[in-house]
C-alpha cells in the first residue's frame, strides 16, 4: 500500500512509524515495550498499520527517544498523528523544541509501578514545560 493511496489518518500515521521502526536496529520494539510498561502485542497493535488501534498521544515522546526519530521525521510523523487527532497531541511543544533527558530511575520490581512511575515523570515534565511556557 502506498502512502498516496492511504485514506484512513490512522493509517497513515502508523504507516510512518512502521516505516520509521522497520529502519531501526534489530530489538526496538521490544525496547520500545520496555519504555512504555506494556508487552510486545500493545505495541505491535499501536504501531501497525494493519490495527485499527489507535497509538495513545502520551506515548509519542517515548516513540521519538526509543526509535531516535529525526527532526524532519518527528515532523511528518507529527503532522499525520494531527490529522488523525486533531487536537490530541500532548502540549510539550513542537517537535523543534523537544529535547532528550535521560534518568536513572529505581526499579520498582513491578512492571505496573514502573510504568505508573514513569507516567508520574511524564506528567511532571508537561507541567513544568505548561509552567515555563507561561512564564514568556
């Protein structure tokens, strides 16, 4: 399926990131996995243009780290997601002003608690992020 025959937005979006998965080295999905808390199967179902499954807006900045998405792909990634979810994108900015920050963070022995950690920090970094943006 090409892309100019692409009409439903999920679709697209998720033909891109498919695109951009299949280019990444040998175990991203399952890094991939580890990084949201979830197993395989979720990912394969929001990553797969073959699954009507939508992908949830606060895993986009997971996806960007993990598969080390380019500025032009962050992009055009961004722009199809919008069309398919007009209005749903996390408020951390355009993808111009995102930057990586890694932590060490505990493992809590627990892939709910881990991954219900990890949302907190999340949660956190948008706050601030709201806070600063404020602040202009």
């Amino acid at each position: 399926m090409s892309r100019e025959t692409v009409e439903d937005p999920i679709i697209a979006y998720k033909t891109i990131l498919a695109q951009i998965i299949d280019n990444r080295p040998s175990g991203t999905r399952q890094r991939l996995a580890e990084a949201l808390g979830k197993h395989r199967s979720f990912v394969t179902q929001v990553t797969s243009p073959a699954y009507s499954t939508p992908l949830p807006a606060r895993h986009l900045a997971a996806i960007f780290r993990v598969c080390h998405f380019s500025l032009g792909e962050q992009e055009r990634f961004l722009q199809a997601y919008q069309s398919a979810h007009p209005g749903k994108l996390p408020d951390f900015g355009s993808a111009q002003k995102l930057r990586q920050l890694s932590l060490i963070v505990p493992d809590l022995g627990d892939e709910k608690k881990n991954r219900l950690f990890d949302e907190a920090i999340a949660e956190l970094v948008r706050n601030m992020a709201k806070l600063v943006g404020t602040m202009d």
